[in-house]
C-alpha cells in the first residue's frame, strides 16, 4: 500500500478484567507448565494478539456494518502487503504484576473422575492488575473512508469488553477493557497538518497535536453483500448456583501457618480450619476471601456430560459436542463455541472443617496413615456468565446446550472435589439474565420483544423455559430433530 494522507492516532489504558494468559509455548519450565510471555520479566499484550482477534471479530461483523470485505480487507489485510489499521504492543507502567498459578485437571469424559497423569497448571496475570498502554493508528484517504466504521466499531467493543484476547477464552480468560479512549487526526495532503504531524512524530507527542476527531456513525446500516464469512449470533447467559451441602475446589498450596485457634472461641475455628486442613477452598489472590467457581470446572462438568449424552445416543452425537466445546487431535486444535467465566461467591457462606479416613478394603478397617482433612464451603451460591457464539449451522450446537443446561437446572449435575462423599451437589440454579443476539439476514422468526441494533436483533428472554423454547423454535425453523 502506497503512502495515503490522512492518519488517525488513537490512544487509550486496557485494564484486565478476567484471567490473562498469552503463554511463550515454552515446554519446559521449572515454575509452571505454560508460563505467561514477558519481555525484561514484566507481562505485555503483543499487538498482534490484539490485531488478531479483532480481525477475526470484525470479519463477519463487517457485512452489519454496511462494509464488504475489500473494506475489511483493506483495513486488516491478508498475507501480503501493508494495512491500514496498526496496533502496537501494549505494556504496563507496573513494575509488578500480581499472577499466580492455577492448578487443573482434565477429566476423564465418561467416569467424570480426574484422568490419569491429566494434573496440568498456567500461570495467568490476574485481573485489576494495572493497565496497560493502548496505541494505534490508521492511515487512509480522509474522514470520510467507509473503513472508520470499522475501526469505530472494534474501539466500541473493546470499550465495552467484548473482547477477549489471547488462550483459554473458553474458560473466561482474556478478557479486557479499553477506557479513556483518545483519537487525534492529521490531514497530511495540507502543508500545516503534516508540519504538525511531523513535528509531533519528531517529539513523540502525536496526541497532543492534531485536531480532535470523532469516528463516523454508521446510521442504520444496510447489510452489504460480499462479505467473506457469516456473522455470529451470541447468547448470553447470568445465571445463580446454589450448592447443598460442603463444596470443595480445591486450593493447591494450602496456607498451613501452624494457627490452632483458641479451643473456648469459636470464632477462631475457620481461621484454624484454614490453617490445619489438608484441603482448602480455591481463593481469589487479588481478592482477600473471594472464593471462586472456575471457568475451567463447570465447563469441564459439562463438556462431561455432553460426552456422556453423545455415547449413550441419547442425544446428538459426538460431532455437536466437539463444535461446542473444541477439540485438540495432537499439534492441531479448533476453539469451541462456549466460553464459561469465573463464577463469585454472592453470599458469605459458612466453612465447615470434615475429617475423613481411608478403609483397608479387605478388612474394613481403618488404613494405616491414612486420615485427612477437608476445609470445605457449606452450601455456597454463585454468579455465573456464560457466553455462546454460532453460526447458522450451529443449531445443534444450541440443542445440545439446551439440554445441558436442563440437566444443569434438575440437579443433575457435581461440581468440585470429593463428589463422591457427597460434596460439591448443585441444588438450585436461577437464570437471572438471558439475552440473544441474532444477525438480521438471517431472517429467523423471533419474538415480538425483538429490539434492532446495528444490523442485529435483540431477544430478551426471562427465564428456563422460555430459553429452552427459542433454543427449539429455532432448531425447528432450520429442519433440525427436536
């Protein structure tokens, strides 16, 4: 691309908002099995990771917005040649970023139970930690290019944390959030802005040169033709989980201080409990107390059971299961649809401290050296979001997730450690918020609640069986067996 005249720089801080992992792909390291990539030991987000998912969100969003693919294609390119849009590496002004290390385990698909030697940790930058630097630039031939509406749109997603951004967006991490958004124009065709553009590039000031420039509105788009994919539809879900009984997620170093409490305060006994177990609950190091539901966990419940449904033919087959939840065969993987964030605790629930004891199994009797102890959370309820992504084709995928989500809500379903002693049971689940977005040439029938936003349409839906009922209507509507 030859030099063009007119250039935007854009500026603004990105705070992390969830678990952050962007790994090196290093295969060996004493610390972590995927430690988190630096440069001179401090964290950074490359521009590439941030130009990359953009790319890959505006590509179907692009035809919503009245853009055709050579738009998009002109500002994000293809293999060969340069773009308009730039994004530079954003780092943090924080000399230390507080992480930690996150132990999991894969679970076996059928039993449910932890698979052999499937213990695996990451390390993630943990989220309120700073913020990090944004900057980026766009060179065209003047205000007026149809390509703006683009660049706007992925500035407005990011400023509403759309976005997440580098591995493990299934499990809720990545995602992030643009704040204080800046944007200074030059129009480099005239003799005084580019004297001014010059001179700023010379002081390293580009922001406070320049005229203050606002991005175009795309007023009401008509969907353009030639676009090079589909766009998604995206269902978001708030739901509450409330457990009976001791739940345990387990922490991996407990913090084992030595504290044994005052035997005639029992005001003492949870913080000696903490101290003595040999198994305590999974807190948010960023946090003081906050325990937490991972991602990782309910998803991995579900992928489970979805396993499960598909080997007994009692449901779809093994196709839709790995769409929803991706797949990996050697070197090679395929992200899924859904994606699972870190659940809060919403009430301030009890500990309950349970020892327990190993039996010989042949002569039922106590084992030699074999009691322990849990620190377990009694009867805790937490908020949880989930988020899906289709295509058209994906309404499989959506019946699939229907049904789990019913499982989820008869109290079918175990989450945590210990589930066979009776920990870890999901009694209740409340749908709080449900909302769907659907891209407008689609031409689904939806309800009269309908609101149209930006080449989309809006559903609101306010509880289980009015969301298992769209999940069906739609499966209908595309031919697929209900």
């Amino acid at each position: 691309m030859s030099y063009l005249p007119f250039r935007v720089e854009i500026s603004g801080e990105l705070s992390i908002l969830t678990p952050l992992h962007i790994g090196t792909g290093e295969s060996v390291n004493p610390l972590t099995d995927a430690p988190v990539l630096r440069v001179d030991g401090k964290p950074f987000i490359p521009g590439s990771s941030l130009r990359g998912v953009l790319r890959r969100c505006l590509r179907g969003e692009a035809s919503l917005l009245g853009c055709t693919s050579d738009h998009w294609l002109n500002v994000f390119g293809d293999t060969v040649g340069r773009t308009r849009l730039t994004i530079r590496s954003a780092f943090s002004s924080e000399v230390a970023l507080p992480a930690e290390i996150r132990d999991h385990v894969r679970l076996d698909r059928f039993s449910g139970a932890a698979s052999q030697a499937g213990k695996f940790d990451n390390e993630v930058i943990l989220p309120g930690a700073g913020l990090f630097s944004f900057h980026a630039t766009y060179d065209g031939e003047g205000p007026d290019d149809r390509e703006l509406v683009l660049v706007a749109h992925a500035l407005r997603l990011l400023a509403e944390g759309a976005i997440q951004v580098g591995a493990k967006t299934g499990w809720g991490y990545g995602q992030i959030r643009l704040e204080g958004c800046r944007s200074r124009a030059f129009d480099r065709s005239q003799p005084g802005p580019l004297a001014q553009w010059l001179l700023a590039r010379y002081q390293r000031t580009p922001l406070s040169a320049g005229s203050s420039f606002s991005f175009p509105d795309p007023g009401t788009p008509v969907p353009a033709d030639g676009c090079l994919v589909e766009p998604w539809g995206k269902l978001a879900l708030d739901f509450d989980i409330q457990f009976d009984g001791p739940v345990l997620i387990k922490y991996a170093f407990p913090p084992g201080d030595g504290y044994t409490g005052v035997e005639s305060d029992p005001a003492t006994y949870a913080q000696a409990g903490l101290a003595m177990a040999d198994h305590v609950p999974l807190t948010c190091a960023v946090e003081s107390g906050q325990h937490y539901l991972p991602g990782s966990s309910l998803r991995g419940i579900l992928h489970s059971r979805a396993d499960w449904l598909a080997a007994s033919g009692f449901v779809l087959t093994a196709s839709e299961t790995q769409t929803l939840f991706g797949s990996a065969t050697g070197d090679e993987g395929r992200r899924g649809l859904i994606r699972i964030f870190d659940g809060r605790t919403v009430n301030d629930p009890p500990f309950v401290f349970i020892d327990h004891v190993a039996l010989d199994r042949i002569t039922n009797a106590t084992a030699s050296e074999k009691k322990f102890s849990n620190q377990a959370l009694q009867s805790p309820l937490f908020s949880v979001r989930m988020e899906v992504l289709f295509l058209r084709v994906n309404t499989g995928e959506l019946l699939l997730l229907g049904h789990l989500l019913r499982d989820l809500r008869d109290r079918l379903l175990w989450a945590g450690s210990n589930t066979t002693r009776g920990y870890g049971h999901i009694h209740q689940v409340h749908l709080t918020a449900a909302k769907a977005s659907i891209p407008e040439p689609w031409n689904w029938r939806l309800p009269d609640n309908t609101v149209h936003n930006r080449g989309r349409e809006d559903v609101s839906i306010s509880d289980w069986s009015g969301l298992f009922q769209w999940i069906e209507s739609l499966s209908a509507q595309e031919g697929f067996p209900v």
